[in-house]
C-alpha cells in the first residue's frame, strides 16, 4: 500500500541535524554526516525547492529520495574519493524566494550544479539567471516540473530534464479517458504558470478528438487542503463536466476531490504527477474516517515513474530496499531516479571535474537506463532524458497501475 501515516519528525531524524538546519533555510549541506571520510572536497550542489508552507511534502520527499541515494553513494566512497552534499534552500514555492535562492547558489555558494528545483512558477523565474550565468556553465537538472519554457529555446541548453512532461501527461490522460468515452471533460487548475501549462496540455489533446474543455476554474497558489472548493465543483458540475483533469498539488486537489464526493458528485477526477499522488491520498484517507465516506473513490493519477512497490524495475527494487516503508512515495522514487542519473554523470566527468566535463558527461548518457529498461535520450542537442508515463488508478484505498489507452 503506497499511503503511509504522517512522517515529519520521522523525516527530521533522517536528515539528522544538518538536515533540519536545511529545511529551516539557513544554507547548511546535508549529506556530510553520512559520508565516507575523506580530504577531498565535497561536490555541492544546489537545491531551492519548496520546504514550508501548505505544498512542503513535494520538497521534502524529492530531496530525501536524492539525499537517501547520495547517502548510499558516500558511505561507498563516493565519487572518485569525493562525497556529493546537498546544499538546500526553501523557496516556499514562491518564485521571488526562488530567485533570490538561486542567485546565492550561484554567486556566493559557488554551487557546481542546480538540482531537484519544484515547480513551474519558481522554475521559470530562475531560468533567466541561468542565462545571464551562462559563461559560467551553470546548469538546473532534474527539476520536478513538466512545463515547457525550459524546454524550449531560449532556455533549453541550460537545464536537463529526467521527467516527461505536462503535455504528455496530460495526452495521456486525455487518451485514457476518451478510450472510456468521456467528451466533456473539465480542468481544475492552479491559478500561475504550472496551471496554465497543464490547461494548454489538455486543450491540445482533446483537440486531437475535435474537442476542447468545458470548463476551466482555478484555486490560488499555496492554498491550504483545509479551503472550501465547492465553488469550483459547482461550476464544473453546472458546465456538465463527465470527468475532471486536476492541475494542481496535493492539499487543493484533495479539497476538490473531498467536496466533490461530499456534494454527490462522483466523476472520475484525474491529477498529473506533480500533485504528489501518495499525500493527496493520504489527505483523503484522513477525510473519509471523519466523514464516514470513502473519499478515495474514482481517482486516476498520471506518473512518471512507476509505482514504488512494482520492484520488476531495477531502479524501484534498489529504491525499496534503501527506503523505510513510510518514505516510499513516488515523488520519493522521482528523487531517487534524478540522484542516479546525475551520479552515473559524475562518474564519467572524472576526478576533477569541471562543469563543463559534468555537463558532456550528462549529454553522454544517450541510452544509459538508469533501471526502468528504457535508455536515457539526452545527446548534445538533447536535454529531455525520459518521455515515459505511467497510469495509476485507485482501489481500496490505495493506487494501482492503470493500463495505458
């Protein structure tokens, strides 16, 4: 079962405290405690990502999956004698911390990489600074974010991406639900970029069939699972909506979800992977023993990355063997994998690698498989590593594979 009980002081004596020096902003590195001795420097690299505030979890689980795989690396030795240290920023997925953030890992931290950034709106207002910084070689990996302006020119020679992206999740969803013959399908989105995105994504699959969406509302930013959405569901519902695509994150989504159901309105809702599919159910759970309904009815969940628990994938049985039971989420195994990748390039920039060296070492890895039997497709004029989407569905309680259209 994927849902698990509430895990923050838990995750606080994971990271010890240099860990909780972190998620308290002040800059320190996490990972140091658990490394191998060693004279070398550490290689440090840079995280701003979201750690308080009602949407905390996504960062929380991205970098413990990281931190777990880097931890496993440095007890080994390593890389080439040196150990890799997170240094870990909260943005609060707000864009104006995330710039700051960014600026101070750059130029006063002297970071030798960006990594595990969550979000579109903090994302996207950080990738001009990668431009500006460009004679430094600085570049964003792996960012928990499937939107297109770092994608796209003139910013995608200065991140890599591991994740499939929006569009493609949501073509899936799309897919998925025409093949069930549902046609009038209505979006929930975040009110910034990353809804936005996610609305485009949608709109463009559908009109794939000749249709578009019936109805888009929006909720703000940052809202708490504790708001009132009986709005939004009225206005879908009124807009005879037959299933809902939800852009959003886990407290929002869940609070649709929860007033939903709390209405009679039980149409299929579905969410992309960014919501964080183990804590929005999780929410749920909690909300149906106090209400005395199953909450959890109906739902779907693109991913992109497998389930945590099909241990068929090298990458998830060696996540699983390295993860206590209430750490195993996907948004855990999405860290885990982007920890794996920028290992392998590690290894192969050498002993004294330059950013420049980490850099050709990333685009080197055209069909390196990090442990999901496909290979990654980055190459010098390609810096999306992976297009692959996973279905989940629920039942009783709990999130299951859900075959692709």
């Amino acid at each position: 079962m994927i849902g698990r009980p509430v895990r923050g002081f838990k995750r606080v004596a994971t990271f010890g405290i240099s860990g909780m020096l972190a998620f308290l902003a002040t800059g320190h590195a996490i990972g140091a405690d658990t490394a191998a001795p060693s004279s070398l420097p550490p290689i440090v690299i840079g995280v701003s990502n979201v750690q308080s505030g009602p949407s905390s979890e996504l960062g929380h689980e991205l970098v413990l999956g990281s931190q777990s795989y880097f931890d496993l690396v440095n007890r080994e030795g390593g890389i080439h004698g040196r150990r890799i240290s997170i240094l870990l920023k909260d943005d609060r997925y707000e864009p104006d911390p995330a710039v700051t953030n960014t600026n101070e890992l750059i130029e006063r931290d002297k970071v030798f990489f960006l990594f595990d950034y969550v979000g579109t709106p903090t994302l996207t207002r950080t990738l001009p600074l990668l431009r500006y910084y460009e004679s430094d070689n600085i570049v964003n990996v792996a960012p928990l974010t499937g939107a297109d302006p770092q994608r796209l020119p003139p910013y995608n020679r200065f991140v890599f991406n591991i994740r499939a992206s929006y569009r493609e999740e949501t073509r899936a969803l799309v897919r998925y639900f025409h093949s069930k013959g549902y046609r009038k399908l209505g979006i929930f989105a975040q009110a910034d970029a990353y809804g936005k995105s996610g609305e485009l994504g949608v709109n463009e699959a559908l009109a794939a069939f000749g249709l578009t969406a019936v109805s888009v509302v929006s909720y703000t930013r940052n809202q708490p699972f504790a708001d009132d959405m009986s709005v939004q569901v009225k206005l879908l519902r009124d807009a005879g909506a037959d299933a809902v695509i939800a852009v959003g994150v886990y407290g929002p989504s869940a609070a649709f979800i929860r007033d939903s159901r709390a209405s009679g309105w039980n149409v299929p809702i579905a969410n992309l992977s960014f919501v964080d599919a183990t804590e929005m159910l999780e929410k749920l759970q909690d909300a149906s023993k106090k209400v005395g309904k199953d909450l959890t009815l109906n739902l779907i969940n693109s991913q992109v990355v497998p389930s945590p628990d099909d241990l068929s994938y090298p990458l998830v049985a060696q996540y699983h063997a390295h993860t206590a039971p209430d750490d195993s989420t996907f948004v855990g195994l999405e860290g885990w994998l982007n920890a794996v990748v920028v290992t392998e390039a590690l290894r192969r920039a050498g002993p004294n690698p330059s950013r420049v060296n980490f850099i050709r070492a990333m685009e080197s890895l055209h069909g390196w498989d990090p442990g999901l039997g496909a290979g990654l497709e980055f190459s010098p004029t390609n810096y999306q590593g992976l297009h692959r989407v996973w279905l989940t569905r629920t039942q009783n309680g709990r999130w299951i594979p859900e075959e692709l259209p």
